[in-house]
C-alpha cells in the first residue's frame, strides 16, 4: 500500500461519464490495510468504474458502500 500511494502521491483521478475529472484523496484506513475508503464522488459512477480505476493497483475483492449516522452533519 505504501508503494501505491508513493506512486499516485496520496491522489488519483477519476473520469465521470460526462467527461468531468475528480481528483480523490487515498489514504490508509488503519494500521493493517484492510481497505481503502474513496469520498467525494458522486453516487452515479458507477462499481465498475471504480474497480477499473483501482485494478492496475492490484487486485480489488469487493466494493461496499459505508452506512454513515444518522446524526451525521450533511445528507449522505
């Protein structure tokens, strides 16, 4: 994980359906990597996209999306 994020320097691109670029933060969720958390997308792109864009990092098992509080700040 370290190498990957050395290499992608803490960032990666990601490229919507209609064209527009997102620059998303990666970060190590915990002393042992168990997953990478992606924010700031929107809710339309869609599993593949994102699996494709993280398959040449190695390989991706499964993709969840994160149950937030209810008390949480904004909408999610």
């Amino acid at each position: 994980m370290m190498t990957v994020l050395k290499l992608v320097k803490g960032q990666l691109e990601c490229h919507h359906e209609n064209g527009e670029l997102f620059l998303v933060k990666v970060e190590i969720a915990g002393l042992v990597v168990k997953r990478v958390r992606i924010a700031n997308l929107p809710t339309e792109i869609p599993d593949r996209t994102i699996r494709d864009a993280l398959t040449k990092y190695g390989e991706v098992k499964r993709i969840t999306e994160e149950q937030w509080s209810r008390i949480y700040r904004y909408l999610v």
